[in-house]
C-alpha cells in the first residue's frame, strides 16, 4: 500500500526554510524548460527535514488524540530524537526496548517515521600490533529503521520571474516602554532590533508514503504490530500530509504564517504499493507525466489505484487529457480535503477502531 502527493502552492511572505541562524535556505536547480535544461544558481528552497518534522509533528499530534496510541517519551513532546543513546535515556530516568519489533509497538514515531540508534560502548577498540585500533570490533550496536515517509525539498518554481524572486531581511525591533535612568545597562540590552528574512514564492514538493512497511518490523522477521493499530497508523499518515498544505510546514510560523494557497494537489494510492513518486512541479506538465507514470506503473505490476487531483485554476485541455489517461481512477476534487477522504475510503482505512487485540 503506496500514497504519493505533488503539491504546488504560493506561500507568500515566510521564513519556512529558516532552519538556523538568520540565513533564509536556497538551493541551485536545473530546471527542464522548453525542451532543454537551464540551470539557476538559487531558489528558496525549504529542506525535506523541515517538511518531514511537520508531517511528523502532524502525526503525533493525530496521534495523541487516540489513547490507545502509545508515544515514546520525545514523540510525546513533538521532539524527533530517535532514538537517544542509553546515557540521555538515564538522565531522564527512561528506557527505551533493544528490538525494533518493540521499538515500533511502542511508539507511532519511530514506526513512521523511523530511527537511528547508535551505542558507542565503552569496551573500546582492541589494540593491534603498534597500538592500532581494530576498526568495526567493540564499538556498540547500531539498529536502524528507514522512514516509512519520504519527502522532497520544496523548491521555488520556475513560473516567476527572477527579477521577482528576491529574499527581503527585515529588521524587527523589541521596544521597552519604560527604561529609568539608573537601570543596569543590561536593560537597555534587552530592547534591540533582530533582522529575519523573508522570501515570497510559488513552492513545489512531492513525497511518497510507503503505508505497507508501517508497523513491520525488518529486523525482526517481517513480525508486525497489531492490526488495527497499524490501520490507525496508515490512516493517520495520510491524515498528517492534509494538515500540511495550507504551509504549515516550517519555521517561524508565530510571526509569519504564510499568505498561502494550494494551486494543485495531486494525490494517488494503489493497493500494491507499486506506483512511482509523481514528478516534482518544478517541471512542466508534470500532472500529466504524472498521471502517465502512475498509469504505466500500475499496469506493469497489476496494481489497483485511485489519483484524487485538486486544481481549481487548470487548464480544461490539461483536464481532457489527465482523464483520457486515466479514466474512471481519476477524479478532480473541489477541494483538497475531499481528495484525502476518497484516498482513505479507497485503501479501506476509514473504520480504524481504537482498540487492540
Ligand atoms: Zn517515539
């Protein structure tokens, strides 16, 4: 079971990519324009960490609402550490499990998204003839778990003009209404200007959610979770992408929600799993290369699949010809939402009860 999203929207006057510092991330491209490729040393660009923690915190967030839903210690608190080596668990006087198995059961966190747990043990390595370490010997366990979702970086597309395309510093300032006289200078201090960018631009980014690996453990022998826990947690995967696409998807957004709007979503699940990731909205017509993949891909491998497309601003022959691939599969949808409901309803995922056996 395979759920991918293509989403094209103009997010408006954000710092969404501001990950550290006061530098705004951008990134060179190549875009495909008119039949050649073209290269442009900068866009915006706001990382796939950055849309990956969202749909993250969206998940636990649909998550904590159930509770039967078990979150680790960090999930609970909308922190991606995982896992913490045993040293950080001691501190905080918790203990996670050694398998991955139960790692998983534990916690919609590391099942969905994934972990990286890495013991460096104290045994050190063993000395060699001159006192060389033997490398690979004696230094700790590492078990990983590949993230069930995966997402591109948002990248600002190439419709607008460069001349537009510009990152704006503004130079914020933090007043103290009243500083007496013979205040301590670090008063003074706390009233300063702070610059943040801000960037303006049509973004695009895709990802792929690979629903059937969620709740089976790889390392484990293919054992898996409870079965209607896993359901719960395929359904609220989907879930979390459609809280993302309004652009509450990065940083900053107490000051600068971003003046957004979806242009496109692009939705499509099948039931094998065997449907590629659409292409990215950076190349042109990518609805239709889209639409020709996921109906090329599901005929090769025989696999049942929906495409739900919101694009309220399109062209009626682009419409024609996506419905002349795809037919009955494909259905434009007046507004996103309806695309993620019918998505839901078709891979079954809609009565997930809250009880496990
Ligand atoms: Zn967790």
């Amino acid at each position: 079971m395979r759920f991918v999203i293509a989403y094209e929207g103009l997010l408006n006057v954000s710092s969404l990519n501001l990950e550290r510092a006061a530098e705004i991330r951008k990134m060179p491209v190549i875009y495909w324009e008119n039949g050649r490729p073209n290269f442009i040393p900068e866009v915006p660009a706001i990382s796939g960490v950055m849309l990956k923690h969202w749909h993250f915190r969206n998940l636990v967030e649909l998550s904590r609402e159930r509770e039967n839903e078990s979150l680790c210690f960090f999930c609970r608190q909308l922190q991606a550490i995982r896992i913490p080596p045993k040293s950080v668990q001691k501190y905080y006087e918790i203990q996670y499990c050694e398998k991955e198995i139960d790692l998983i059961k534990n916690c919609v966190g590391e099942d969905v998204h994934g972990f990286l747990w890495a013991e460096k043990e104290k045994t050190g390595g063993e000395g060699g003839e001159k006192g060389e370490k033997k490398k690979g010997r004696g230094e700790g366990r590492t078990l990983r778990r590949e993230s069930c979702v995966w997402f591109s970086w948002a990248i600002g597309l190439p419709l607008i003009s460069e001349e537009y395309r510009r990152i704006v510093v503004v130079q914020h300032t933090r007043n103290i209404s009243n500083i007496p006289p013979d205040a301590p200078e670090e008063v003074r201090q706390l009233q300063m200007p702070y610059p943040r960018p801000y960037a303006s631009d049509l973004f695009g980014f895709i990802s792929v959610a690979n629903l059937s690996r969620i709740g089976v453990s790889y390392t484990d022998n293919l054992q898996a979770i409870d079965s209607n826990v896993r359901k719960r947690r395929q359904k609220n995967t989907i879930l979390a992408y459609a809280r993302m696409i309004q652009g509450e998807v990065g940083a900053n957004l107490a000051r600068s929600l971003p003046a957004s709007i979806p242009i496109k979503v692009f939705l499509a699940a099948s039931k094998k799993g065997m449907i590629p990731a659409p292409v990215h909205p950076i190349y042109p017509n990518y609805l239709i290369e889209s639409a020709k993949l996921i109906k090329g891909a599901a005929d090769l491998f025989g696999d049942e699949y929906r495409v739900r497309i919101y694009a309220p601003y399109i062209d009626e022959n682009v419409k024609k010809e996506i419905t002349n691939i795809l037919n009955d599969a494909a259905v434009f949808v007046d507004d996103p939402y309806r695309g993620f409901k019918d998505i839901i309803s078709f891979l079954e995922l809609e009565e997930c009860t809250g009880k496990q056996q």
